[in-house]
C-alpha cells in the first residue's frame, strides 16, 4: 500500500498535513494501512476522508497523568477524551498501588488493553510517598522490577521523593537502578546544586516547574521539562516563554490531575495547545509539544507523527484556535462505541476498617495551643498554625465560630485502628462533617468535620458505600458519591460521576463551607510531601522537618 | 560531589561550557565524578582545569561508520581519532563480518573493551550485500539476533537491500523485526513512494542523501538524516541548506568511510564541524550535529552532552573555527598512552585460495563485444560500457592502448576456485596488474591487470601476504601494503599504513595508471549493490537488472 500498488484501507484527502518533524503543513495525501501510516503522497483508498480546507495532525499524547483523578475507569474516561483529540497517555498508577498493590497497577493494566485509548505506565516509585503514609503495604524494588517486565510499563514514575535522592539515599537509588535513564521526575522548588544532584541520579524529566527559571535550569541539566496544567496547579503560562527561549525542544504537555469537571468543561490536552496558542505560541510548536515531544520522551516510536510506520492515530480540526477535532481516527479507524469494562468483585472492597463511634475522635487535652493545619486558598501547600481549642470535659473541642475544625484520617486498608487526629483552618464548615477516600497518597480516610459524631457517622458511612464522597450533617447523609473501585473510582458514566460531585460541592456549601474545592484540597491534607503540615494516619507531619509532630505545641 | 559537599575528582573552570539542550554557551564549571559529569554551577576540586577564554564541548559522536575503512586496528583508530574530539562512534562491522562472520564481530566488539574510544556496533543487516557475493558465509537471522544481545550492539546496520525491503522481501522484514524501530538506512536516490515504503518498514534513519531535496523527504517522512563526509562520498555541503531550513533537528554527522590518509589530512567529525562553520553553518548548530544528535538518534543517553549524569567526554577549544581540541577528556581523564591490542592468529590466516596460474585469467573468446566496467571520476557507480577485446590463440586479451584492462574477482574464503572475468575502462595501466582484498563487500580478491601472469602473480602475492594490497610488474612485486588482518587491517602504527598505501598508488602511477584513487575506487567494482555494471566472483551484474550477465554482448 505504501508504494501503492494496492489501494489503501483510507486515504485522508486534500488536508494540510503537520509535519512534527519539519513543522510543515504538506499538501498531501495520508494512506493508512492496518492500523498504521503507510504513506504521504498521492494515493487512493477503499475509503476516502475528505479533508479539504481543513488541518490533519497526529493525536494528542498526554506525558505524564493519573487515570484516577478523573474518578473514571479506563472506559469511560477513553470515552471522555478521545472525542477531545487525547489518543495516548503516560499514567503512574500510584493511587490504585497504595490501595491494591501491584495487584491493582495489573488489574489496570489488564483493563486498558480492552480500550482503544493507548495507555502506557510508568512504575510507580515513591508507595508510600513517605514513611508517614499506610498504604495497604509498600512497593518494594522487586515489585518495581516486576512492572517493569510489562511491555505496557515503560520507566519509572515521578520520583517525588526528592529529598532522599539528593541525600544519595541507597533505597531510592536501588529504584532508579532498575529503570536506567527512563525516570520521570518531581522536584518542586529544587535548584542549584541540588537540581544537578537530583539530575545526576538519572532522572531526565520534571512536572514541577512553577517558573521559567526553574524550567531553564532544568532544561540545563539535560532534564525535560513537562508543562503541567492540572486542575489545581496550572503552570503552563509560567512556563511558555521557554518554548519563545529556546524553541518547543525537550518540552511536553501534561495534564497530571484532572478532575472530570474539569475535563469536561475545558478539554485535556486539546485545551493546552489552544490556551499556549491564545497566549501567543505558535499553533506548529503547541502541536509538537502535545504530539512528537511526549512520545520522544517516553521512548514511543511509533506514536506522535504523521509518517510512514507510525500509528494512524489522527486528527482532523477544522481550525488552529479551539482545537477541537471534528474527526478522530484511533489507529486507523473512527471511535466507535467502547464497551464498558467488567469490574471484579476484589478492587471494590477495599474499605477495612474497625468500627468507628463518637469518642475516636475525641482529643483529652489540658488546654494550650494545639498545631492547626491552614489551608492556602489555590494551592495545595499548606500553613502550619497554632490556635487553642476550646477544651470540654477535657477533650479539645472543634470551634467553627473561629473557623476551627478536627481533622482525621482514619486507616483503612487493614483495619488497624489507627487514627489520626488534628485541626485544620480554612474550610470554614459550621456543622456536620465532610469525608473521602481520596486522601493522596494513601488513600486512607480523610474526615474533617464540626462534629464528633457527624465525622462517625460520615466515616461509617464511607465504609458502608466501599469508598467515595460522603457528606453528613446532623448523623444524616446529605449528598455522597460512592467511589467503589478502590475508593478512587467509580464505575458509572461521567455525567453521574459530575452530578454526583457537584451535588457533594453543593452539600458542603450547605455546611457553611466556603473553600472554593473543598474535596480537591482535602484530598491533599493527608499527602505527607508536601508542605508545610499535613496529617496521616500517624499524625500529625511537619513536612519542612519531615517527622511526625504531636499536636500539642508545647509536648517535648 | 554533585551537591559541592565534597571535592569533585576534576572541575573545569572558567570556560564557556556549550549546552547542547538550549544552545547557550554557559559561565560554568564543569564537576566531575567517576567519569561523569556531576554538575555544573561552581565547584571546587581536587584537580582542576583552567579553561579561561576557552569553549568547553562535548565529545564527538561518529553517527555511522565502518572502522575497516581506517585500515587500522581499532587501537591505532583511538590513537588517530581522540585527539582530534572523536570520543565515540557508531560503527557497522560489516566487513570484517563478510570476512570472519559473527565470530570476526565478537572479536572486534572485544578488541573494543581495550581502548577508549567508545565502540558501539550495529548488527551488519547485509551479508552479503547480495547474493552475487560470497562471503565466508552469510549472516542470517538467528546470528543478528545473537549479536544484537551484546549490549554494545544497539540496532540493526544499514539495510543496503532497499530494493528487497521496498519489494516487501520477507527475509528483509524478517532481520528488520529483530530490532524494532533502531535500524540504520541506506537508499541512495530512493524517492516517492519508494521512500514511503521502506520507512514504512520501521527503517528510521539514511545517511545516502546526495541532495537537500532527498533529506528533506527523508525528514518529513520520519527519518533521520545522517550527513556523511567519506573519503569519496562527500554530502555535507549539499545537505547543509536542510539545517537553514529547519533547524539541526533529526540530523547528525557521520564520516561512514574515511582513509587513514584522510582523517591524517583533514581530521573526523571535527573537520565535518569546521567545513559546516566555515560554510556559514552557526558554531552551535554543527555542534550539535556532531554531539547530541547522533545520541539521540542511536539511544546513547550517557552520551553527548555535559550535563549531570553524563560521561564526561570533554574537549576544550581554542577557538571555533578550527575545533582542534587542546585538550580531550574521555570519561573524565585525559587521554593518554593506549596500549597495543593482541591480534590472535585466527583472524589472520583468512586468505584461502587454490593456486592460480596464468590460464586462469585467460578468456575463451570468437570475437564480438564483450561487456566492460566504465569506471565514473570521483564516483562508486560505473557505466555498462561495450568494447571487442582483441583476441589471440582463442582468448580475449587486454589492450592497454585503447584503456582497455582485465578485471578478475578471486573466491579468498573458502578455496572454491571461482573467478570471475571481465573488462574494465578506466584505469589506464598500460602494464602488470593490481591486486587488492579491500573489496566490498565480500572482499574476495580483486585484481585488474594489462597482463594475464603479472595478474596471477599479484593473486598469489596476495595470498603470500594474507591479504593486502600489491602492485605486481614482470612478474616482480613493486609495492605492497599487507593488511594480514582479514586482509582489511594493518597492525602497523598509522605512519606506516599510509606509507604503504602511498607507495602502492606510486606504483601504480608507475604503471600508469591515471586514475586519481586507484585501490579505493577498485574496492568498489565488486559491490553489486551499486549501479551500474559491477563484477564479482560469479561474474558481471547488471546492478539495475540486478542479475548476472554474461561477459559477451550477444550471448543469449
């Protein structure tokens, strides 16, 4: 077919095909052959796409995400985002591996053959992502080692623990041994000397980059840099005067975290290139940083390009602006229906806890300050407070008149009991209680609440769905969205999994919450990497000391 | 050392250090630790390197070539080539492979663990070129999967039979499936629909582009464009308008065949560097073209750049016009006296012949047009010339008077006592004959001769020698040059390699030969894989027909 002795399966006609390699549009046809390009040229085919007028790039291919935080499974999010142009993805499963395990990473793995939607992982390094965190147990080297034999998982995920890396620790060292040079990283705010250590070690990407400098630097150091425009943290404005600095080289989009509102309301990838276009990149350098430039990263021959041998993923847009494909042929053909996957009965009962009353999450106090975790409007670093609790019965009491909450999380992968306990300020709740599974990295059960009880109740009530969104007010359920798959996701259609969300949102805002995501940002205050003070299941972490603190500011 | 809190091994200080990621000349010291580079900032070291005023760069990368062309043992090419910025290269074994099989390889990959010089192979696609050669034996699939084990054995070698990959031959899919997407190219001339079907096969890269327009389809069809400077082909100035026009992206230099005399003369890869400098090329550019892009191309990610985490093969410059090193760090230390390598005797006894005599050049012949080799100026193609040999006592005879000469190809391998016999144009000896076993790609014999005994002589003075080249007059030796290893090599020091090769082209002259490169151009005429009318030990091809055809016009 591609010396066109033979008619082609299809043939994209009369399109402006980009080329990622010279930045040209060709006048050309595209001949596609079993799935993949067989030529650009003149050709003719049993089926012809007319594409006159309009513009013929290759799918879009996300460098660096998690499948979990759409909260969809692998169908319905393929059904999400490959009408948005996404044909390709780069996931670290490292929420499903805190809760199911290597276990889990292949039940996904498994799954994602059944979709059209190309997904490739990376082993995740950092399970737990510190000594602080319960998962249901760690992931070891040889679990690592293991992954890594899939041909689905391709390098070693974002190696968020930065710290031991540039302090040479001989554990994370033995990961990054496994994966040669093939490791993303995570390195936020790292510069100097510790960059070129961290960069010395053999990881050779970052999605942490908040500035052009720190992109810069890191671009120096022979590191790729992968524009991140998540639904929390959105760098990708920050970072495009890299792409005017030195050309779209070695750089990459990715979503990293999104929400399915999100998705649904913006776009994914797709809405990366349109917003670095609006903002004045050219439409050639957006394209090859979501085509080519992800899949030279990653290794991925024969995605990316429109070109002889690569896969026929291809997208035709009637403009350079929205982006927005009008047709999207996954090797080769149009996306038709994609059955829904089966779910086995074992990722569902993931929630294992003892039973939990009123009086767990009392706190005996004496009276004094007590540390209080401040939520940063925006940002997923946190403020580490101090305030005294009003003190009853000799317990230390939540005082919503002061914007002063309890917090816990309560371990849940195997039933151990352990809870632990604090306060936190900037939800701004005046009753009930808030709940969820999603508690990165863990995954326990983060609960934050104005009442005792209300946060029982919600934590039961967690156990009782198998994981998920719960809100409660008075010992009654407001509003929940049940996450059965691992607490993480649901197996339900997006528009249910949004209303669902929403109508949590809405419940909340009934509680007095006033924090613009609240469920985003509480899914964060157990993830013991980032700073300043968070808390676990263990307690309390001084993220900058990185140790455990006691709640009270005066013990020791 | 990385984080400063030690003393690095050696820092590089004060120059003006190149980044091949961003194109910037950085003010930085350069760490080194172990061999690699292990930052760059400002350090202190137990050693340190003033390069005040200096450009500090990476090494050169050789993207394609073949270390039997040298004529040296692999040592003396190290001797020849570091100090002049070559810290590694690419190199396809396949000559010494038609002479000494796999078995040949293996020794050479592990001659290369004693120098250096970083030696990586790729698997020779193409023994023999075709199947009018005869090479000790063939090299089929099971012995390329085996060679492509070894780890400095990275791909698949240029696959010469584009004929047969864009035909569809399955025993051409069948090598390109062992190395997936890394396999070299070579499609001289190959356009269109052609070139579409050999990339398509997953071939990624060609370094026979003669013309801008050819690499620019080459580019847009997904392939790499590997710029070659040989001692006869020489592209770089035709091809250097493709980095004008799209940047030096996807291309990289190679020297694929270069004569001792020639590196001697001219240099390597750093006289690629200076010829595109000196051709209005930026300094960064062609860097770039000569460090980072063939390691991106090969997947060499220690290679090619000085960043942290990569070998620290450092050459600092005087000035960036003539990239003359003064000084080269290959894995951090200077270079300094590379010990003589072992050459075993086996790979030295490979001349195997029956006796020959003067009527085995003899020609039976009535009389009529016999076909005869045209030889091209400066060029490895050939015209298909006609011409009627005088003849005596039954035979067709030479006739130095109308430049008409015999040619013969000996079968050295296996005793089989197969010659094959023709005419050749071109020369002008009007007297003896020369004799070489540089003759690609089989390297059996080649002789061409004014005189059937001096042709007989030469052959058996060849076989004397165990290879080599000769220069025979009235029976009597006039010059040689013994290459006793596979009767490709030298094992003598450079000086005396060229002396020899230098006494042989005056011998030659003394015959009176006029052509400008005699032996080189010889060792082409028994390649029938290029047009147009070639000869090997089976007799003439007819390269564009591509089979073999009788010496007289008019038989059949």
């Amino acid at each position: 077919m591609a010396r066109g002795d033979e008619l082609a399966d299809v043939v994209i006609q009369g399109g402006q095909v980009f080329s990622v390699f010279t930045r040209e549009w060709l006048e050309t046809d595209v001949a596609i052959c079993d799935g993949y390009v067989a030529g650009l040229g003149e050709y003719a085919g049993r089926e012809v796409i007319h594409a006159e007028g309009k513009h013929v790039v290759p799918g879009f291919v996300d460098a660096h995400m998690h499948l979990e935080s759409s909260k969809l499974l692998v169908d319905e999010f393929a059904r999400l985002v490959l009408p948005l142009g996404t044909t390709a993805v780069v996931a670290d499963p490292h929420e499903i591996a805190n809760v199911l395990g290597t276990d889990g990473v292949h039940w996904l793995a498994d799954l994602c053959a059944q979709v059209p939607l190309d997904v490739f992982f990376m082993a995740s390094s950092c399970v737990p992502a510190s000594a602080f965190e319960s998962p249901r147990r760690p992931l070891n080297p040889g679990d690592l080692e293991g992954l890594l034999r899939r041909r689905r998982v391709i390098g070693l995920a974002e190696m968020m623990n930065f710290p031991g890396v540039i302090a040479g620790d001989p554990h994370e060292l033995e990961k990054l041994a496994l994966a040669a040079t093939h490791v993303d990283g995570h390195a936020p705010g790292v510069l100097g000397k510790d960059l070129q250590a961290y960069a010395a070690a053999g990881i050779r990407s970052d999605h942490e980059c908040f500035t052009a400098e720190e992109g810069r630097e890191r671009l120096r150091a022979g590191m790729w840099v992968l524009i991140r425009e998540a639904s929390a943290a959105r760098n990708l404005a920050a970072l495009l005067p890299l792409v005017e600095e030195f050309g779209p080289h070695r750089l990459a989009f990715c979503t990293d975290d999104r929400e399915p509102e999100h998705i649904a309301e913006e776009g994914h990838v797709n809405s990366m290139v349109r917003e670095a276009v609006a903002l004045g990149t050219s439409p050639e350098d957006a394209l090859v940083m979501a085509t080519l430039n992800p899949c030279l990263w990653h290794g991925l021959t024969r995605l990316g390009a429109l070109a002889p041998g690569y896969q026929a993923d291809v997208l035709v847009l009637p403009d350079l602006e929205r982006f927005e494909p009008e047709l999207v042929l996954k090797a080769g053909k149009p996306v038709e229906e994609i059955a829904r996957v089966e779910v086995p009965e074992w990722v569902k009962s993931t929630v294992n806890i003892e039973p939990v009353a009123v009086n767990d999450f009392q706190i005996p106090w004496e009276g004094g300050a007590a540390r209080v975790i401040g939520l940063v409007e925006g940002q997923i670093v946190t403020e580490a407070l101090e305030d005294e609790p009003p003190v009853e019965n000799g317990s230390a009491e939540p005082d919503p008149a002061r914007d002063l909450l309890k917090i816990a999380v309560v371990e849940r992968h195997l039933s151990s009991g352990r809870i632990g306990l604090g306060f936190v300020r900037g939800f701004g709740l005046e009753k009930g209680a808030m709940a969820s599974t999603i508690a990165h990295d863990a995954h326990n059960i983060v609960v934050v609440g104005a009442d005792d009880g209300d946060m029982a109740r919600a934590v039961q009530r967690i156990a009782e769905i198998g994981g998920g969104i719960v809100v409660v007010e008075s010992r009654g359920v407001k509003a929940e969205l049940p996450l059965p798959v691992a607490g993480l996701l649901s197996d339900a259609p997006l528009a249910e999994v949004v209303a669902g969300s929403e109508a949590c949102v809405e419940a909340a805002r009934a509680l007095g919450c006033t924090y613009p995501s609240p469920f985003q940002t509480m899914a964060f205050l157990a993830l013991s990497v980032i700073p300043a003070l968070k808390i676990t299941d263990r307690g309390l972490v001084d993220v900058d000391r990185f140790e455990l603190v006691p709640l009270a500011v005066d013990s020791q």
